[in-house]
C-alpha cells in the first residue's frame, strides 16, 4: 500500500472505529459516546485494530538535562491582533477558552478552569519543517479532560484550534493561523493545551498563554495562541479548507513524525 492510499484507508477505518483508539489506551476516560461507538465497532477485525495502534503510541520523551536552553521560537512570536494584546496586557486574567461547535456543553475555561482539568507534564522535542528541532517542557491540560467536559456530540469528527494571531497580514480572516486533529490525535495522551514551557507560565514568543502540544507530529499544528476549540464533523467548509493554515498553502494535513 502507498503512503496516501494507506493514510486514506486508515482514514476510513478510524472513521469506522470513532472513538475505538481513544477508547482503547484510556478506558477511564470513556464517555458515553465513546462507550457507544466502541459497542458499535466491536466487529472490527483484529488487523484493523493493529494498523491504527501506532498513532497512539507515545512520542519519545527526555529527561531535564536535555532541555534546550535556547528553544526556538517560530511563526508568530509576538502577536499584535488588538484583541490578543488587550488580554495579554491585562496578564490574561480575561482569557477564556472558548469550546463549541458540534459539543454537548459550550465551554468558556479560564486559566484557573484550566489549571483544575487533569494535567500533563512531557519533555519533548519540537521538529519544524524548516530543519531545526528543540527540546523543552510542557505542561497543561489534557484535551482529552477538555472534550468530555464539553462532550463532544456524535458527528464530531475533528478539533479545530483557532488562534489570535494572523500569520499573514490581511484584513480578511483568511491570514489567521488555525490548525486541526482527528479524535485520535485528540485523544492522545501526550495531546495536551500548554500553559507552562519548562515549569514556568508560556511566554508569550512560545504562545502564551496556552499552545496545543501534539507531540506525534511536526511543528507547525502545535498551534499557538489558542482562543477556540470548534467540534466539527468536516474540515472543508472552514476557510482554505484543509484543515490549516500551512495546509492550506499546500503542507500536509497528517504531518506524522
Ligand atoms: N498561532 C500560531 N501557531 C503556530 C505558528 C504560528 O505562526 N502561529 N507557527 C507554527 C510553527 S511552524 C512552529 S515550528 C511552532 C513554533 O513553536 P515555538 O515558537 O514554540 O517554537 O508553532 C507553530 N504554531
Ligand atoms: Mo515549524
């Protein structure tokens, strides 16, 4: 099988299988969806199973002495969007997480909800495209703690995370810089919304206050700056249509490492 036939076969089958992955590396977690669907997909073939396994392994880890002590900061460091710097002024006591689209509960978290979820900390290293790679620490909450607060309604299908900056400057929204996962990478373990890089609060140049982490992948779908998490069941009708700011100026949707 090629690559791309093998990608959009696995596509298919994780669609078949909904929350079966998620479901299957953190049966605690289960929620009433997620129980439903695995019920549903418990005809699925062995071999299917095994194919979708490797996503959720987890992504190397390191200990503190490999941290970089100069980690790269990338794309947008300092975001000027008038509405991102009157909450960064305020030291983003007015930030709220917005989650909504196609969820049971529309969600506004501030830093301290956040701060209450069920949290992560993973030393990781950041591949970007452009050939450099850096170490650090995160912490924040799992998106996994995220989604079934809000619980995500049956069609669900991806998480878009829309952030505050505009990559390139137009006075259209088609600049703003937007990324999005599948359930799978959803549901990772390691997936987690930053709030910490190397035990202190996110700076800002790294995304402050929260970045997605999605450690399975390159650099550019750990989105910075993130304001909304938007449950939906397709990608194509939200802006360019692939799922991304660099995706849709021709980089991959699955940019697995
Ligand atoms: N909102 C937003 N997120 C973003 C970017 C960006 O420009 N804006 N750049 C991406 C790219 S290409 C990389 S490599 C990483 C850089 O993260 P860092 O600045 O913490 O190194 O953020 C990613 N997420
Ligand atoms: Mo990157």
């Amino acid at each position: 099988m090629s690559r791309i036939d093998r990608r959009s076969w696995l596509k298919g089958a994780a669609a078949a299988a909904g929350g079966l992955v998620a479901a299957a590396c953190d049966r605690l977690t289960l929620n009433p969806t997620v129980q439903q669907t695995l019920a549903r997909a418990e005809g699925l073939t062995r071999r299917t199973q095994r194919a979708l396994f490797p996503r959720m392994a987890l992504a190397p880890e390191f200990s503190p002495e490999d941290i970089s002590p100069d980690f790269r900061a990338n794309g947008t460091i300092n975001p000027q969007d008038p509405a991102y710097v009157a909450l960064r002024e305020a030291g983003f006591s007015d930030y709220r997480l917005v989650v909504d689209g196609l969820v049971e509960r529309p969600l506004a978290l501030s830093l301290a909800d956040l701060r209450a979820l069920p949290a992560r900390s993973q030393i990781t290293r950041h591949d970007c495209v452009e050939g450099w790679s850096s170490i650090g620490k995160w912490t924040g909450a799992r998106l996994s703690a995220v989604l079934e607060a809000a619980g995500l309604k049956e069609g669900a299908r991806f998480v878009v995370f829309h952030c505050a900056d505009k990559l390139e400057p137009r006075v259209d929204e088609r600049g703003r810089y937007y990324e999005s996962l599948d359930l799978e990478d959803a549901f990772h373990e390691q997936t987690i919304l930053a709030y910490e890089m190397n035990d202190a609060p996110l700076p800002v140049a790294h995304g402050a206050p929260v970045r997605l982490r999605v450690e399975r992948q390159l650099g550019y779908k750990h989105a910075k700056y993130v304001m909304r998490i938007e449950a939906v069941e397709s990608l194509t009708p939200i802006r360019g249509g692939k799922g991304g700011f660099w995706e849709d100026r021709g980089y991959e949707w699955y940019a697995g490492i």
